[in-house]
C-alpha cells in the first residue's frame, strides 16, 4: 500500500514547551491509524498539524516537514484553505452550526462558490448517506443541526466533512462525548469509510483503538514509542511503556 | 431585647429599606410619566402629528420634528451599523495583541465617558465647517454616530465572544478563509447580541439633544427635510423649544410631544431587552 | 487571498475610526482653545471669579461655571449615591432572583429616558414642589436639576456597585454566613469593603456622567454664571453654557464662539481624569480576583 502523507523530523514547540520530538512516520493509504497515549502525549497536536489547525495558536512553533502527496503543506506557496478540502476534520465535541442540517452539510461547498441547487442537494444526500444519518434525518432536512442527538450531531459533523470530498479524515477523539451505542455507530462508520479514505483517529479509548484501526502509534510525552500495525502493538508490543500503558499500568 | 434580636430587628429593616430605594426612582418616574400623559395626551391628535411649528402653540404641530427625527435616525443608523459591526470584528477576530489593539481598547471605553456635548463640538468644526455639511441632515447624523459608535462595538464584540471557538474550528477544517468563517458562521450566530446593541444605540440617538443644538439644528423649521443636505430640527429639540418658552400652552405642546419620544424610547429598549433574553435562550450549544 | 487583506484593511479602518474620534476632539479643543488663550490668559481663566464673555464688559473666569458643575453634580451624586447603594446590596444580598430579573431592567429604563424629559420634570414638577416647601427658591436652580440628574444616574450607581458586589467570591458571603452574621452585617462589613473598589469606580464613573450632563441643567438650572455653593438660585454649568451660546447668534472665530471650546476643554478635562481613574481602579480590582 502507498504512502499518502509523511512526517519528517517534525519538532513542535508552544513557547519553552517541545510538545512534539522529532517525529518520523508515514501514513498508509485507505487504512485507519490510530494515535494513542496518555493526554498530554502531544497526539492532539500531532494531529492538528497535518491540516494546519495549530495556526492559530500565538505561541506555535514548528521544524520539520508534513509531506502530503509529496508536497510540504508549510511551504509558503501552500494555500492553507485548500489543503483543508483536502484533509478534513472531525472534532472531539459534535459542533454543528447553529443552522439547519442541510445549510452543515452544503456550508464546504458553498463557500467554494457551488450555488446550484440540484448539486448541492445531491451532495448532502449522499454526504448523509456515507455518514449513515441519511435516513434519520431526510425529512427534516430544514430543521435546525442542533435539535439532534449528541450522536448524530458527529455523524452530522462527519457528513460536512465528507460533503466536501476530502482524501484523508482527522478525527480527534470524535467518540469521547458520545454514549455507548452512539459510539458504536460512529466506529461501524469508521470501517466503512476507510474504503474511501485515508483516517487518522486520536483516541483515549484503547478498546476502540484495537476495533477499528489497522495501525497504532503510541506517543509519550512527546515522542513516537511505537508504531506498528495495530495487531502488533495489542499482542506484542516491542517497547516496555508501551506494553503498560495498553496493559493500562498508566494513562 | 438581646444583642440578636436586635440584629434581626436592624436586616429586617434594612430589607423594607432596600425595596423603598429600589422602588423610589420607578415610583417617581412613574408619577412623572402619569403626569405627563394627563397633561398631554389630550393634545395629541392628527393635527398635531401633521402640522408644521406655529407661533400660536393650539396651532403648532410636530411634523417637522419626526420627521427630522425619522431622516436623523436612518442615516445614524446607515453610518453606524458597518463602522460599529466593522470595528467590532476587527477587534475581536483579527487584531493580535498589540500596542495598537489595546491603545483602540482603552479609547473606546474613553471615548464612551465624553460628554455627548463634546461631540458636538467636534462635528461643528470639522462637519459643519470643515466638511462643509453645515448644520444638514447628514452632519446631525455623523455626529450621532460617533457617539453611538461604542455601543454598537461593545456590544459586538461582547456577541462575537459568545461564540464558541469550536464553530470557527469547524468552519476552518472545512476550508473556509477567516472572512468566509466571520460572514457566514460567526456574524449570523451572534445576530442577536449585536440588533441588541445596535436598538439600544439607535435608542440613544432618538433622544439626544444637547450636540445637535451644538452643531447648529434650528429650533424652529417650517418645512419638512427632502435631503440630507437640508436643515433640520427633530423631536427633542422640538421639545426643548417648547419648554424654553414662558407660555403654559406650549408646556402642554411639550407634555404630547414626550409622549411620542417616550413611546418611541421605550418600544426600542422593550424590543432589545426581548431579542437579548430570546438570543441568550437560543444559545445552548 | 487579495480579497481577504482588502477586507481586513477596511475592518481595521473601521476600529481606526475610533482612533480619529480622539484625535478629532483633541484637535478641535486644543486649536480652539489656543487660540482663546491667545487672548485671554490662562491665569485670568482659572482666578477671575466673573464669567460675562457675552457682556460689554467681559470677564473671562470659569470658576462660576465650575462652581454650578460642581454644585449640581454633588446635588446628584448624594441622591444617587445612597440610593444606588442600598439598590446594589439590596439586589445582590436580599432580593429574590425573580424580583432582580424583573427590576434590573426596569432601573435601566431611568438612564434611557432622553435628558431632555427629565429637563421637563425638573422645570415643571420638581421646582413647583421645592417652591411649595422652599417659598425663597428660584424657578431656575441648582437643587431642582441635581435631584433629578441624581434619579437619572441611579442606575449608573446601584449596577456598576452590583456587579461589584456578585464578583466577590461567594465562599466570603458564606463564611460570613457560618459565623451566625446576619444578612445586613454580612453585607456591611464583609460583602461592601470586599467590593469597595468597584464600588467606588460605580461613584466616580455617575459623578463624570453628571458633570457633563447638558440639558436636565439647561432646562432647569439657569444660564446665570455665579460663583455659589447655594443650591436655591439660578446658576450656570459649563455644558448649559455652550447650549447658550449655541443657540445664540455668535460670529465664528470671534472670541465669543471660542469660549465653549476653552469651556469645552475644562469639561474634557475633568471627565477624561475622572473616566481613566475609573478604568485604572477597575483595572486593578479586575486583577485582584483573577
């Protein structure tokens, strides 16, 4: 399977702090990767920094290179809104906009300037469906986003993404303010999605990280540990941190 | 009686106490207001609302007044609500901190202590004489909109922070620039919080007198604006000239006339309290 | 991206508009004025006890004008102040929280009436009733305008003073509360010395609001410039002065049109100190609890 986006000697810092050390990984294509480790491990900061979303923050700092299809996406030529049609995000908390279901979903394609009703319909169709929201929802298309379920409101938060036909997806723990069941229909969708794309999960959630990823990476305290196809790292891993965090010794 | 009971006697007292002042200013408006109505609200009937000023206070009506008042309050409204929305923005979603963001903080909480007064001044020299707007419709206008100019932006950016940062995430990871983030997601979610301010602003302007009188409107002006360039002369200065005068008739002329400017006042204050309490209700993110 | 920076300069233009307000009234005063003190020294100014610029015989000395701001302005803050006081501890301290949703605004409807309005009450309803008890009263005077500039800044008072007091820590209240103190000594002596400094800023921001208050005084208070403590005569404040002259016929660039801005300038003066000592204390308290 091919490489579709690579870190290289990436270093972060917010100020004094070094959040991230010299990170070194490569991402397979159509597989899920899950980051795992204990909070404040840096996985989060990982994450942001392939869609740029660590840009607003004052005091961010970053060496190193984040390869997307061969291009550094921190070169100056890069225009940031681009890069993020192409890699979408799916966030910790459901945060719909405070509009109707079909203004969430439409939102990436308008303000790339599509006006045309028909497509924007047939988008938000089939974004629904991908997210499996479709048929919960098809007759109230025009209600508001925030009158649904915690769970359906990520799923709704992952048709927008969808919607505006990204190649990889971050998640940033996108199960943590959701129940059991809703989880378990976030994760269901997780599996078939990867069929499509690219996905990479933050998760505090081990259990989670085992059902649903092909490969993990374990960060501690801003290093990369581990990273391993998933079945390794559960069964076998090499490093002894590793060994008892997913032992849950700590975390 | 012991040390307690008398303590208890005293919070007690304070209590009835407590009321009685909270209560006095409303009562004495109250009494006030009762007794402008009865003055007045018999004077007010179509005549009045549709006949130009007159010497002969049975003869004179207010339609120069609101009328000037209605031309006042658009082009107030026309130059305030970009400039107030803009500065706001600025201020809240794109200035770093700076030397120059918090020198603009500390001027606007400034500039909302100067004596409405001031102001006309200010316009008189550089409206009225420098501009060459002389003491016109749009003059009157861009002097009450400087004055306004801090509500509108205190008020915006206090509905811009009642943002969450989660929905400008969400608008950024699907690739909208900042402007697109700000038009579409942010302005419209604060909605309310910004029409409040900008009521309450508009409100203000209605029922200022003293920087008009300073920039030169008349006191008395027989005909009814057509531009903005005309001379002017609106309600409360309309009811300043009436209660300058010696005459007990032109009092009761006064008396109808704050009915109208009352009314209106309050419609507005009612109309924003009611889109605040309604807009912090919608907000349960 | 062209299009995102033109958007942003003319945002930015917008908040720079505030910057030019500043500067505008700073230049106007300052060039006005100099070219007043050009003709009237500075020294006549702040000692000559007589201000008749109007006059044959004309006298240039503010002190009169400050002396009626002065007057006035006490009259309104000890109506005020107590009031506005009690209000604040009353609402934070006994009220129900039903009756301060509701009364809240209702106090913030004394400071939207239009100035003018109350100008009217003060003329037609206040001086009657001061005239009925006080027979030697002027029908323009001091007394009558600050008692109702004093019910018009009640509400600058009691809601400055009350969001004072709801920041002080509820543990103190509590703590108070556990010690077998009732309400009132609560509120006496731990709630109000907790909250002094921002109710103190409540104080200075209702005086500065009163001193440049213009037409309750220019209805109310008279247009007779007099250097006097007694609240029953007609006198003149800095504010009803340039309403005076605004309403009269005077040339521009004669040294008549020039006193309201040497007259302008001292009223600038006294609220911009007043404003920024209200800011600089709210801006130390504001860190004290942070």
């Amino acid at each position: 399977m091919e490489n579709v986006l690579e870190a290289k000697n990436v270093n972060v810092f917010y100020g004094d702090f070094q959040a991230l050390k010299n990170i070194n990984m490569k991402f397979k294509k159509n597989a899920v990767t899950a980051l795992i480790g204990p909070s404040g491990c840096g996985k989060s900061t990982y994450l942001r920094l392939f869609n740029r979303m660590n840009d607003y923050i004052d005091s961010f700092n970053m060496q190193g290179d984040i390869m997307v299809e061969n291009k550094n996406i921190y070169n100056k030529e890069i225009v940031v809104e681009e890069l993020r049609k192409k890699i979408g995000m799916v966030f910790q908390k459901p945060n719909p906009f405070p509009k109707s279901i079909f203004e969430n979903v439409a939102y990436g394609l308008k303000i790339q300037g599509v006006t045309n009703k028909a497509v924007l319909k047939n988008a938000v169709r089939k974004a629904l469906q991908q997210a499996a929201l479709w048929d919960e929802v098809k007759l109230d298309l025009d209600k508001s986003a925030l009158a649904l379920s915690g769970g359906q409101q990520q799923r709704l938060c992952i048709a927008r993404t969808l919607a505006v036909e990204p190649s990889i997806i971050l998640m940033d723990e996108p199960t943590s303010a959701l129940d059991p069941i809703a989880t378990a229909k976030v994760e269901e969708l997780i599996r078939e999605l990867k069929q499509k794309y690219t996905i990479i999960i933050v998760t505090h959630n081990m259990q989670q990280a085992s059902r649903i990823s092909d490969y993990t990476a374990f960060f501690y305290m801003g290093e990369m540990i581990e990273y391993n196809k998933t079945d390794t790292i559960f069964t076998n891993p090499q490093h002894e941190r590793t060994q008892n965090y997913i032992t849950g010794r700590f975390g | 009686m012991n040390n307690s009971q008398i303590n208890r006697l005293k919070d007690k007292t304070f209590n009835y106490f407590g009321i009685f002042c909270t209560l006095i200013g409303l009562v004495i408006l109250a009494f006030f207001i009762g007794s402008i109505f009865y003055d007045g609200l018999r004077r007010i009937d179509w005549d009045f609302l549709t006949s130009l000023p007159s010497r002969k206070a049975e003869k004179a009506g207010i339609l120069t007044a609101w009328v000037g008042s209605i031309w006042i309050v658009i082009f107030t409204f026309i130059i305030v609500v970009p400039l107030g929305i803009s500065a706001g923005i600025y201020l809240e979603e794109y200035a770093k901190k700076s030397r120059l963001s918090s020198l603009i903080e500390v001027n606007i909480s400034n500039l909302a202590g100067v004596p409405s007064i001031i102001y006309g001044l200010l316009s008189l020299e550089i409206f009225v004489r420098l501009f060459g707007m002389g003491n016109s419709i749009l003059a009157g206008s861009c002097t009450l909109a400087l004055l306004v100019l801090p509500i509108v932006i205190v008020a915006t950016r206090e509905a811009l922070k009642a943002v969450p940062h989660s929905i400008r995430a969400a608008s950024y990871a699907l690739g909208a620039s900042k402007w697109q983030t700000v038009w579409e997601q942010v302005l419209p979610a604060s909605f309310g919080g910004i029409l409040t301010g900008v009521i309450l602003a508009i409100s203000r302007a209605v029922g200022e007198t003293a920087p008009l009188i300073v920039i030169g409107a008349l006191l008395y002006v027989p005909f009814t604006p057509s531009s903005p360039m005309d001379e002017f002369t609106v309600l409360p200065i309309q009811i300043f000239n009436w209660i300058s005068r010696p005459q007990h008739e032109f009092t009761t002329n006064a008396a109808a006339a704050i009915i109208l400017l009352l009314l209106i006042t309050f419609i507005m204050n009612g109309v924003a309290v009611y889109f605040r309490n309604k807009w912090q209700k919608k907000i349960n993110w | 991206m062209k299009k995102e920076k033109i958007i942003e300069g003319l945002l930015k233009f917008s908040a720079l508009v505030t910057i030019l307000t500043t500067v505008g009234i700073l230049y106007v005063l300052l060039s006005e004025s100099i070219a007043f003190f050009r003709e009237v020294s500075i020294w006549e100014f702040i000692t000559d006890k007589e201000w008749t610029p109007l006059f044959v015989k004309k006298h240039f000395g503010i002190m009169p004008l400050v002396a009626g701001t002065l007057l006035t302005t006490f009259i309104a803050i000890s109506v005020a102040l107590p009031i506005g006081i009690t209000i604040a501890i009353y609402l934070s301290e006994y009220a129900h929280k039903r009756f301060k949703k509701i009364v809240k605004p209702l106090l913030e409807i004394l400071a939207a009436v239009p100035t003018v309005v109350y100008g009217f009450f003060a003329l037609t309803v206040v001086t009657p009733f001061l005239q009925s008890i006080i027979p030697s009263i002027s029908g323009f005077n001091a007394l009558s305008a600050g008692i109702v500039m004093g019910i018009m800044i009640i509400p600058y008072v009691s809601s400055l003073s009350e969001d004072a007091l709801s920041a002080v820590p509820k543990e103190l209240r509590n703590g108070s509360y556990a010690m077998g103190s009732t309400r009132l000594q609560t509120a006496f002596k731990v709630m109000v010395p907790a909250a002094s400094s921002g109710i103190i800023v409540s104080v200075i921001l209702a005086f500065s609001r009163a001193i440049g208050e213009t037409m309750i005084v220019a209805i109310a208070a008279g247009q007779q410039p007099r250097l006097t403590m007694n609240p029953l005569v007609p006198i003149e404040t800095i504010t009803a002065y340039i309403v005076q002259v605004s309403l009269g016929d005077v040339q521009h660039n004669s040294i008549e049109y020039r006193t309201i801005f040497a007259a302008g300038i001292t009223l600038f003066i006294f609220t911009f100190i007043l404003n920024n000592i209200g800011f600089y204390i709210r801006k130390k308290y504001r860190e004290q609890y942070e």
